[in-house]
C-alpha cells in the first residue's frame, strides 16, 4: 500500500488527500467542504461524501479524518489493482478507520462484494478497519439536514456568543426553552449563536429539523 505518512497521525497531523480532483464524473457533485476540526479545506466529489464530512465533522468519535487518503494495491481475479477510498479517520479510541462511500444496493453488484471483501482482508492485515457506508446509511434520519443547517453558524461562532446562549438558558425556567424564547429575552443571544450551541449540545438533532421552536437546554 502507498501512503503519505500515516505514521504521524499519532501527532494529529494528517496526510495529503493521494488524488487532486479536478472535475468530476458525469453526474457528480464536486463539492468543497472546511473543515474546522482539520483546519483544511477539503475537495469532494458527490453529494453522499459531503453528508459524510459533515458526519466526520460533528462526530465527537473521531479525532480527524482525511478523503482519498491512500492508494491499496489489491489482488482480484487474478489481476492487480488499485484502489483509493474515499475516507480515513482517526478515532477516539485510535482505531483507523477506512471508509468507502456508496449508494445503496451496491452489494447487488459481485464485483462490488468482491473488490471490497479483498479490500477489507488487505486493510485489515495492514492495522486498519474498513467499512461501505450508503446513502441509506447516512441519510436514514435528520442528522444530515441539521448538520448541513447548523454547521455554517458554528464553524464561524466565538466563544462570547456561546455564553449569550448559556446566559440565556440559565435565565428560563429549568434552564431550557425554545430559540424563539431565548431570541426575546432583553439580551438575546442571535439565531446563529443558538444554532451554533445546537450543533453540539441540541438533544432532538438526529430526530426534527432544526427550527426558531426547537427546545435547546443547559449541559448537565
């Protein structure tokens, strides 16, 4: 396997993405994503890997992550190949984590199953877990609206707006209520500060849209 040093991710850094996409194959969404957590910005190439940044992103499991990190060389049907996925991440537990993005019924296909069951034998005696993540897979609930919704308030927020929102909720009754109660107290905290707090403290953001009725509460 060809690899750019994954040997420092053990210091958090992490490797150059191994392919530069230019443009994109008939029908793909090229997309360009920043990261807060990596502190890069990151070259997609279809709209189910931009749902799955946003996961990575959010996920307080993974540490950090990179797309088209590798090339593995594979043997299939008797022919050598290669083959680049399209994620890598360091977890929390330090488990690294290959991860290939697909649309659901993939494993219709038998040299799909084939390509990645050789791939999954080869990463895994190479010290790496391997997963087929499918749009189904990410798309099954309303994790990914609220993540594409409440990530651009929060990569931008400061730690002053923040508190505007701690501030606001230790004032209401039992320390929650709505956006819209929190948007009319005297000093109000701004909708992008309450969305901010939501990405990673709303308790509904797998379950409903996120919205001025959402109910945000106090950590703890």
């Amino acid at each position: 396997m060809k690899e750019r040093s994954l040997e420092v991710w053990g210091e958090f850094k992490l490797p150059e993405p191994v392919r530069a996409l230019k443009r994109t194959r008939l029908g793909m969404q090229r997309s360009s994503f920043p990261s807060a957590k990596c502190k890069r910005v990151w070259n997609l190439e279809s709209s189910i890997e931009l749902d799955y940044a946003h996961f990575l992103e959010w996920s307080s499991d993974v540490l950090q992550y990179v797309p088209q990190p590798m090339v593995v060389d594979i043997l299939q049907a008797g022919r050598r190949r290669t083959y680049v996925p399209d994620f890598l991440h360091l977890a929390k537990d330090q488990r690294r984590v290959v991860t290939e993005i697909k649309p659901s019924g993939w494993d219709e296909s038998p040299q799909l199953l084939d390509k990645y069951r050789v791939c999954h034998s080869e990463l895994q005696r190479l010290g790496y877990d391997f997963q087929v993540v499918t749009d189904t897979d990410i798309r099954g609930d309303e994790l990914h609206r609220n993540l594409r919704h409440l990530y651009p308030c929060f990569k931008g927020i400061t730690g002053g707006e923040i508190l505007s929102v701690i501030t606001g909720l230790s004032m209401l009754n039992y320390g929650r209520g709505s956006v819209r109660q929190l948007m009319g107290l005297a000093e109000a905290p701004s909708y992008k500060a309450c969305a901010a707090y939501a990405y990673q403290n709303w308790s509904d953001i797998f379950s409903t849209p996120f919205t001025t009725n959402s109910v945000l509460e106090l950590e703890g």
